[in-house]
C-alpha cells in the first residue's frame, strides 16, 4: 500500500509501512501549496537538482524532522555545509535506505543555485530524476527533463508502478512530449507536475490526462494537497 501526497509544483510525498519521504520540497515559495511546512513529517528527502523551487525547503524540512537528504555529491554537499544531514550519490547510483532502495536516472535540465546579490551561479552537479521502491511498489519522479530517448530503456528495466512527469514545457517538456514519455516508461499510473506554479509554465492537467486515457493509460491530475492511494 502506497500513499501519494501531491504539494504542488514537483513536490511529491510517498508513505508506505511507517515510513514517509519527499521529493524536491518546495512549499513556502509555492503560492499553490496548500500545505504548511511545519505539518509535514518525513525521514528522506530527495532532490532531483540544484534549482531553488526544488531545495528551497529542503534543509529547513531536514532539520526539523532531523531527515536525511538525498542528492547529487556537490548539492549534498552544499547543504551538509548548510548543517543539514545528506547522503550524496550520482547517475545510475542505487541507495539502500529503510524503506526501500533509490536508484538516480539521468534528466536532461540544468542544476545551480543562483546568488543573485553576488551575481553568482554555484554549480549543483547534474539533474537527475529517480526510480524508487517503496511499499511494495516502484515510482519513477522523472525531475525537470526534455524528453531522452533512454527513457525507453528505465521503462524496459523497471515495472514501474507510478511515474511523475513534467508538462509545463518552457523549461522542461511539454505535454506532448510528456505523453511520449508516458508510452516510454510504461507506466501503470501517470501524474502530472511541474506545471500552473508560473506563467510561463501554465498547461491543462486534466487535457494532459485525457491524453493519456486515448493511449490507454492511466493518470490523474493531482491539485496540490490531494492524495492517491495504490495497494
């Protein structure tokens, strides 16, 4: 039995058996998120990059539940120094943690954390996405990405159960070739993020799943704080 809890933008929350893990906290800087920061219990954090409405909660989050962060060598890194707990790794690296194991896939997209009043951009090591098994079931957060060809390919190695697929297009893919992915990755359940937090990221969720259901796949348009259950 696996809880999905949708906090908008690409903020995922998975909770299977007593234990609970979130995707690319962003939730203070999100004027869709329907969720206070301070409500949210997790012990893993994961973080597909280095961009501010992905990290933005992250240490904050860490520290207060006292949770291990999940990232890339240099952006676990840059938040160890931050005073946080992390566990670095890289691209086709897998993780054994309580729940279950984390495998990083490759996302094309960059990854950097910009200083505005220095005028500098540290760099945050490569953009990943991940492919995670939890209560019983395997879920592939795709990240920010165009769309690859070897999405084809974790699709063919993987029975995933759940996928989350970016469709604001401008800065990641679009919805068609989200729906390309969709196909790709095969999986049985596909949910939308990374859209509607912007302007130049607005797209129809329900009109993307619609899409989805012409190529007989299953998805849903989760609005930020409603949850899905798969057993």
């Amino acid at each position: 039995m696996l809880d999905v809890r949708f906090h908008g933008h690409s903020s995922v929350q998975l909770t299977a058996e007593g234990h609970s893990i979130m995707i690319d906290p962003f939730i203070t800087g999100n004027g869709q998120a329907t969720t206070k920061l301070e409500d949210i219990q997790v012990k893993y954090i994961l973080l597909t990059h280095g961009h501010q409405d992905h990290i933005l909660d992250a240490v904050e989050l860490a520290k207060a539940n006292d949770a291990t962060i999940v990232a890339t060598h240099e952006l676990a890194t840059y938040l160890a120094w931050q005073g946080a707990k992390t566990i670095g790794m890289n691209l086709g690296g897998t993780v054994t943690l309580p729940f279950g194991k984390v495998k990083m896939t490759q996302a094309f997209h960059s990854s950097g954390v910009v200083l505005d009043d220095q005028k500098q951009i540290v760099y945050m090591g490569m953009p990943g996405g991940f492919v995670i098994e939890i209560g019983g079931k395997t879920v592939y957060h795709a990240g920010d990405t165009g769309l690859f060809g070897d999405m084809k390919l974790i699709g063919d190695r993987h029975d995933i159960d759940l996928a989350f697929l970016p469709i604001g297009d401008h800065f990641t893919m679009g919805p068609e070739d989200a729906l390309t992915a969709a196909e790709w990755v095969k999986a049985d359940y596909v949910i939308p993020i990374h859209y509607d937090t912007f302007p130049p990221i607005k797209q129809d969720g329900e009109a993307f799943v619609a899409e989805l259901a012409e190529k007989d796949i299953r998805g849903k348009a989760l609005k930020p704080g409603e949850s899905l259950r798969l057993s």
